[in-house]
C-alpha cells in the first residue's frame, strides 16, 4: 500500500474514518463552497456547535481542513473554516492498492487565483 507525499503525515485508515462520517462530508462539502463559522456549519448540517468543533479539530488534525480569521461589521471577528480537500482518490490495480489526497493551498496567492477564476 502507497500513499503520494501529500498523504506523508495521514494513514489511510484516518482519511476513510473521516469519510466514513456523514457530518464530515457535510462539512468539507459545504466549506468547499464557502468558508463558514461553526455556528454557521451547525446550522447547515443540523447537529450542535460541540459536535461541529469535535469534527473540526479532527479534520484540522488530517490537514483537510483550513482556519481563515472574517472580518464583522460590527468591528471584531470570527474564525470560518474553508475545506482543503481536493480529491481523494483510491486505485486498485496489479496487487497494488495506491491512494492519495490532493489538498488546496492556503497560499493567499493560490486563494486570490480560485477567486478570479469564480469571476
């Protein structure tokens, strides 16, 4: 069993588990969107705010998730979450099972590239 070099620091079995969680997939699908408070993401996937950061720090752990700090209108700010995940993919093939995760820069530069493109 392989795993490319940006799965150096994640198993396999970590990346499957949190998969394997309906709320998590909730979560990197609607951050992959927008980023979104854990309050915001609470609401959207209707589960309390605890579970919400109990998932978080488990994707933050597996590096599938970012932290990016919002600006409010009414002077202070908030921390929202943005999805890294990019593709996971899983091959099969000669007696040999390979897998990998591609995962999205938090390069500012990167970031303004995906906004433009959205343009």
């Amino acid at each position: 069993m392989t795993a490319n070099t940006e799965t150096a620091d994640v198993d396999l079995a970590t990346v499957v588990g949190l998969l394997d969680d309906e709320h998590i997939r909730s979560i990197l699908t609607a951050t992959s969107e927008t980023p979104l408070s854990a309050t915001e993401l609470s609401e959207r996937c209707g589960v309390s705010t605890s579970s919400i950061y109990r998932r978080l720090d488990r994707l933050t752990d597996a590096g599938l998730i970012g932290e990016q700090t919002r600006p409010r209108s009414d002077g202070h700010h908030e921390t929202v979450y943005v999805s890294r995940l990019d593709r996971f993919e899983l091959t099969i093939r000669d007696g040999e099972l390979n897998w990998g995760v591609d995962r999205r820069s938090d390069d500012v530069s990167d970031q303004l590239t995906r906004m433009w493109g959205k343009l």
